[in-house]
C-alpha cells in the first residue's frame, strides 16, 4: 500500500484515491510506545508539542522551586523552608535561547509521605512521561538513595538528564558524590539558587542536553512548498468549529504558505466544484480537515495530491513514520481488542465528537470488527497501557 513516502523523516504528500480515507485514520489513531516517543504565564502561547518540557525533579525542599525561580528570572514558584511546598506540579513558560519555547515544571518531592505523598510522586512520575529533559536537584544533604531511585528510572526511561548540586553557599558536594556522577557518565554542575550562583552554567547545560531534533526549525509542510505552489485548504464550519476564528492547524498552515510564497485558497467543503471551475491553475496540493476527508476524496481528481490537517500535525509533533507503522496495525485487531482514544485537547463532546464517535465507528466499518473502546482525556495516559491494543 503506497500512502505515504517517508525519505528519512521528509514526507511527500502523495496519496492514492483507494487510501486517501485511511489516511484519516494514520492522523488520527496513534499506535505509540515510550522509546519512539516524541517530545503555557501569560507570554504567546506556542503549541504544547513544539515546547520543550524540562522537569525539575528532587526530594522535597532540594531547592527545585527556587531553582525554576533563578533559571527564568522570575518569582513564579512558591518558595518556602517548609518541605512539601509544592504540591501538584507547577508548569511555566519559557523562551530558552536558542532551543525556543520550553516548559519548566517544577515537581513535588520524590520522597513525600502519606497518602497525599503518594499521589504527589505519581503525579511527578506522570510528568516524566513527557519530559524531554529531567533536572534532578541535589541539596546540601547530597546524594541519597531516593536520588539514585530517580536517576535510575529517568535512565530507564532514555531521558536526557541533568544533575544539579544546588545550595553550594551552603556546602559543596561531596567527593563521593561527584565521583558516582562521573562513574555513571551523568552530566552536572554546582549552583545557588539563592545566590545565583552557576544559574547561567545551568542554562548552558540545558541547552547542551537539548535533542538535536528540538532545537531545528519544524514546519507543517514548508518544505513542500514552492514559490507559486496553489494549495487549497478544506475548512468545514460545522457545530464543533470554533466561534469566530479558525482552528490552530489551519491558521498555522496559512502562515505557512504565505512564508513560502504560495497561494491559498481556503473553502468549505460544500464550495470544492465551484471552486475548481473557477480555477485556471488547479492546486498544487489539497490539504483537508479529516471529517471532510469523503468527500474531498470524492471531488478532488486523482492525480492531485491530497493529505489532512491532521497528518500534517502528527509530521510537525511527533515521528510520523512511527505513527504509519501505528496505523498498519488496524489491519491486525480482532474482535474485541480494547483501543483507547486520547483526547490531549480540551473541548465540549459533540454528538459527532471525532474522538469517541467517528473513529470509532470509521474503525467498525474498516475492519468489520467490535472493539472496546475507552477514553482518556487530558495530558497523561493510563498507568497501564499494556492492554490496549491501539492507541
């Protein structure tokens, strides 16, 4: 099945008309697992997948919060002597040059206590799932056995990771201490929050420890566009289209074509045949909402090449040739097999919600087969993702 050409992570839209429809689904239903994982204040927001997420982790009153405070330049976490300070965790944005947009979150304690504590570290845990750089702060206690814990599981989990020996007005580390990071080819450096002390060596660090593939300019199909390319945008205005405004992809990819020197031309779907007559120079590429995917299928000739806004997004935020091999697996579910829908963005459940109704039923009428289907929406995923056989 030719669908997508993938030449290293370069994607060329070319869509046969027999695959265009399942093209929805590779955009759509994400088959991922963590090793092929990719990676808000009131400053602009850029899209949660183009931030960089650096957690700062460490035992309650390490210093985390005061840290995030003398990293950013700014008071945005609570500081207190009393340990347990911070609770949930606390995002803030940030612009770290010349990595760009980053997200610091500042963690609870990895050794808090009770029930509550419990939950805290679960919390913690969750988030660095999501993390594309783990900060563990050390304080003047040094290296603990709960410190080894965590730095061991961010190991497992392929995090790069930064070691941070924190209130050195205090004391410096100790040589133990600094030894195990050398055994252990761990990167580190000596600050004071308090003091500001080896802030900007931090800085640095971070930005050293940044994947190469973070710190390049991402684009949604820039590099399919040349000057004077035409490509036409299928934007449905339906009940779970935004008031007043356009949705993020379809605004960002007019930013796009208008950088690249091409030629929008946005319409509904409804406006696709006489749109086309009235063109003397036919798109260079369609590029459509997934609901409408149909019957742009149905109207835009076959030597045209057609993709999704969806596509697309999964190309800029994550490995999109990973997601492909996700959505081969649909040919291989059987009756019964439980798939769960991640809903990552925050919206009112329409009767024709996408999510919980659409795919669905494109995957029943696809497959001929009934799967248990389940929900999770938010940032985080289920503990036990094992049992799903879809993602």
């Amino acid at each position: 099945m030719k669908m997508l050409e993938c030449v290293g992570f370069v994607w060329k839209g070319v869509l046969a008309r027999s695959e265009r429809k399942l093209a929805t689904i590779c955009g759509e239903i994400l088959h991922i697992s963590r090793k092929n994982k990719s990676r808000r204040g009131k400053m602009p927001k850029a899209p949660r997948g183009v931030r960089t997420i650096i957690a700062l982790t460490g035992r309650r009153n390490a210093g985390k919060s005061s840290l995030i405070n003398a990293i950013t330049n700014q008071d945005i976490a609570i500081v207190s002597a009393t340990p347990g300070t911070t609770t949930d965790p606390v995002a803030k944005s940030y612009e770290l040059i010349p990595i760009g947009p980053v997200t610091f979150y500042d963690t609870g304690g990895i050794d808090d206590i009770g029930e509550l504590g419990e939950k805290r570290i679960k919390s913690t845990n969750k988030i660095l799932w999501r993390t594309d750089i783990a900060v563990v702060v050390i304080d003047d206690k040094g290296i603990t056995a709960d410190d080894k814990k965590l730095i061991e599981k961010i190991d497992k989990l392929d995090i790069p990771n930064l070691i941070i020996f924190n209130k050195i007005d205090i004391v410096l580390p100790a040589k133990q201490d600094l030894e195990f990071c050398k055994q252990h080819n761990l990167n580190y450096c000596l600050v004071s929050a308090s003091q500001g002390q080896g802030v900007e060596e931090a800085r640095k660090k971070l930005v050293e420890l940044a994947p190469e593939h973070l710190k390049k300019e991402r684009s949604l199909a820039g590099d399919l566009i040349e000057k004077g390319s035409v490509l036409m945008l299928v934007t449905p205005i339906d009940l779970s289209a935004p008031k007043g405004r356009l949705i993020l992809p379809q605004v960002q990819m007019l930013r796009e074509i208008l950088d690249n020197n091409g030629i929008a031309i946005t319409i509904k779907e409804s406006e696709i045949e006489e749109a086309w007559a009235a063109l003397a120079k036919k798109p260079d590429l369609v590029i459509t909402d997934s609901q409408a995917i149909e019957v742009v299928n149905q109207k835009i000739p076959q030597h045209i090449a057609v993709t999704t806004f969806s596509i697309l997004f999964a190309r800029y935020k994550g490995d999109l040739p990973t997601l492909y091999e996700g959505a081969e697996t649909i040919d291989k579910l059987q009756d019964n097999d439980k798939i769960l829908i991640a809903e990552t963005c925050s919206h009112n459940v329409q009767c024709d919600d996408i999510g919980r109704f659409k795919i669905p039923n494109w995957l029943h009428k696809y497959t001929g087969k009934k799967f248990q289907f389940e929900v999770a929406a938010g940032h985080d995923f289920p503990e036990d993702l094992e049992k799903y056989k879809l993602i």
